[in-house]
C-alpha cells in the first residue's frame, strides 16, 4: 500500500510548574488560540481545549508520523517561550515537566470534546489532582501516587 491511513486522537493534560495558578483569563485568551496555531504549524488539528490556571486540555487529531513525545515538546515548549517573550506573565513561565497522554476511539471523541468544554464547570467541584489520579486510573495507567506531583 503506497500511503498510511490513519485517524489518530490525543488528549493530553498539562499543568504550570508546581501546579501555580498563572493561566489567568486574559492569558487563556491568548494562549487557546496560540495552541492552536502550534497545532497547525505541526499539521495537526486541535478539537478542543481549555482549562483551569493551573492546567489545560487539548484534544488533537494528529498526524501518522507525529510521535506524542515530539507532539508535546512542541505545545509546551513554543507556549512556554512565547508566554516569556512576551511577557504575559509576571515572573519566568514553565509547564511542568511531564504530562498525562490518552489516546482517544473516534467514537468517544465528542465525549472528550465535551468533557474538555466543561472544564470551568467541572472545576467547581473537583480539584486538578483528583481530576487528573482519576484519568489515570480510568485508562488504565499505572502510577506511584506519591511520585505523581513531586
């Protein structure tokens, strides 16, 4: 077969170093659409994202020859240095270390979307800790839960 056909989703879950509360409104604003434009950049299509000050979502359909490593490096590290550049923040701007990654059914996409829409509202009852041992444990991912946000 000469060409790869593939239909591939990612939610990832990214939080500020030491989980500080720095995605204030008028910075989401910016930072949302810049994602987006990192994800086209990668040939990439960003579905869905949004957050609280202390994390994002992003769903993404993503390309056969993107691995999900490269894919993040990209999001955080171009969002990290233009958030700096740019002074959008007072202070030096970093994203934690690592990430949680889940890939995604085309059938439950709309699910996701929505869930990731929802994420004000969610974040009204539930914390970004809890949230977050929660995914893990619904997809299956072992973890150390005390190494989890060290």
């Amino acid at each position: 077969m000469p060409s790869t056909y593939t239909q591939n989703y990612y939610h990832a879950v990214f939080s500020t170093k030491e989980r500080a509360g720095l995605i204030a409104p008028d910075l989401e604003e910016r930072l949302y659409p810049f994602l987006a434009g990192t994800a086209r950049d990668l040939r990439c299509t960003l579905l869905a994202v949004n957050g609280a000050p202390d994390h994002v979502h992003v769903l993404m359909r993503y390309r056969a020859d993107l691995s999900h490593s490269e894919m993040m490096q990209q999001l955080k590290g171009r969002s990290s240095k233009w958030i700096n550049e740019e002074h959008l923040v007072r202070g030096h701007f970093s994203w934690q270390e690592g990430y949680g990654g889940f890939t995604v059914s085309r059938s439950v996409v709309p699910e996701v979307e929505a869930y990731i829409r929802r994420q004000k509202e969610h974040h009204q009852r539930t914390d970004f800790q809890s949230e977050f041992l929660e995914l893990l444990r619904r997809h299956g991912i072992e973890f150390d839960p005390t190494e989890v946000f060290k």
